[in-house]
C-alpha cells in the first residue's frame, strides 16, 4: 500500500508511524508513508497555505491553489509509475465525515492500492477541492480537534495493522474484539498472586475447554456492563 499524506504539519508525523507494528510494516516494504508538506505546494512568495474565509467568520480556510496542485502532481505521479493501476482513493479528515468503524478499515486495507490522506485544519478546506478531487470525508468520532493530522495517523495505524503480514503472530488480528462485537476477557500475566490479588483460578487450571467457556462467558459479561452498545449493535445486525 502505498499513502501519501498531505499536511501544513509533517512534523506531527515524527513518532507515531516510527514504532511497533507500523515501523515494522514499513521496514517491511508492506507500506509506503510518504509525507507532503503543504506549504511546499504554493506559488506566492508568502508561501501562503490558508487564507480568510469568503463571507466573513472567524478562521482560516485551506487554500484550494496549493491542494489542487498537490493532488495534481501525486496523482500524475501515481500514474506515471503505475499506468494500469487503479486511482488512488482521496480522503479527507474532516469533522463531517462519517465516522470510521472497524468494517470500513477492514475494507479499505482490503482494496485500496494508493491511498492520499488530505489532512483538514483550522476553519476548513475550500469546498472547490473538496468537490472536485476528495472522494471521501472521513471523522474520527464526535469530539473537537485542532486538526486532521491525528486522525490521518489514527486512519494509518488502523490500515497498516490489517495488512497481511504486518501482524506478527503475538498479535494475531482475526481474533480481534470488535470484529464479532464482543470485547476481550480479561488478562493476566505472572505473577500468579500480586499484592493479594489471584489471577482468576480457571487461567491456572490447565483445562483448555473450561478456560473457553469462561472467557465466552466473561466477553459476554463485560460487554453487557462496559459497552452495552455494543451488544444492541450485534442483536440489530444478526436479527
Ligand atoms: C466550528 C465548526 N467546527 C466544525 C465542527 C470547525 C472545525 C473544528 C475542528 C474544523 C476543523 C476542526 C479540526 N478537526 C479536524 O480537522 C478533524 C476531526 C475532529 O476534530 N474530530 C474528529 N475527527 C476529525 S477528522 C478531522
């Protein structure tokens, strides 16, 4: 997979896609993060990226000069190395998007070959970009940021894992909570008694089938007290 990200704040960058799994993953050749720094892509000798909202309100809006011409040359190189592929999918992180859900990563690191994640900031992004070259808005959730670069990397993370190969066997993703709607039962690790505290005794007992049914048990149990929702969501989708 191939993501370009484009930003007025690469530095951001600078961290999270350097450690654990997404590290690994590019060490691997798996994926292909480049980062675009947005200011690069004007043409005024102010290097100007943002600019006061037409109609008046407080805030800057994202030019739409220096996007077009980002998104221009990335797609034209896109093509120029890879004539018969498909067009990179363009998203942007914006607080209208929908939401992104687990299904949709799982989609997404299926089919997308070339991927442009547009970082949103400040008031917004001119609607002329928008409408003429995003393909999809994407939000994190309903909570206020300061910008998209967060959930550009959140988006990253959630892809990059789901590639096959990223995941070492420790990690395993197929039997990860949320893709049947139930969340995880507890875990422990040695010691067996901490601070007079024991791992529940079941874990010790070496019986494979009883340690089963008590983790379905308990997956079932938690999910009814932490996140009820869920379990509603599943009725919904099975029902
Ligand atoms: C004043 C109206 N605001 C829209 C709800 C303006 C606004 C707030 C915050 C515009 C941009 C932002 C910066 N946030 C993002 O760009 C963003 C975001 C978020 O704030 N929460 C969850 N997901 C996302 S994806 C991008």
């Amino acid at each position: 997979m191939i993501v370009d990200i484009v930003t007025l704040f690469p530095e951001m960058f600078d961290g999270p896609l350097d450690e654990s799994i997404v590290k690994r993953a590019r060490q691997q050749g798996l994926v292909d993060i480049r980062l675009h720094d947005l200011r690069e892509w004007t043409r005024d000798k102010h290097r100007k990226a943002d600019d006061e909202m037409f109609g008046g309100g407080a805030g800057l809006v994202m030019k739409a000069e220096p996007l077009f011409h980002c998104h221009d040359e990335l797609v034209a190189r896109a093509r120029a190395h890879s004539p018969q592929a498909s067009k990179p999918l363009v998203v942007l992180t914006s607080p209208q998007g929908a939401k992104l859900e687990q299904a949709q990563a799982r989609r997404m690191a299926a089919e997308v070959e070339h991927l442009i994640v547009v970082c949103g900031h400040y008031k917004g992004v001119d609607e002329r970009f928008i409408d003429a070259c995003v393909d999809r808005e994407l939000s994190i959730g309903d909570y206020v940021l300061s910008g998209g670069e967060l959930p550009a990397m959140v988006l990253v993370d959630a892809l990059v894992r789901l590639l096959p190969g990223a995941l070492g066997n420790a990690e395993s993703a197929d039997t990860d909570s949320l893709e049947d709607g139930l969340l995880e039962a507890p875990v422990y690790t040695r010691p067996a008694e901490f601070r007079g505290m024991a791992v529940p005794e079941v874990l010790l007992s070496g019986h494979h089938a009883r340690i089963e049914a008590w983790r379905a048990a308990q997956r079932l149990e938690r999910t009814r007290r932490k996140r009820p929702d869920l379990l509603e969501m599943k009725s919904r989708n099975e029902g």
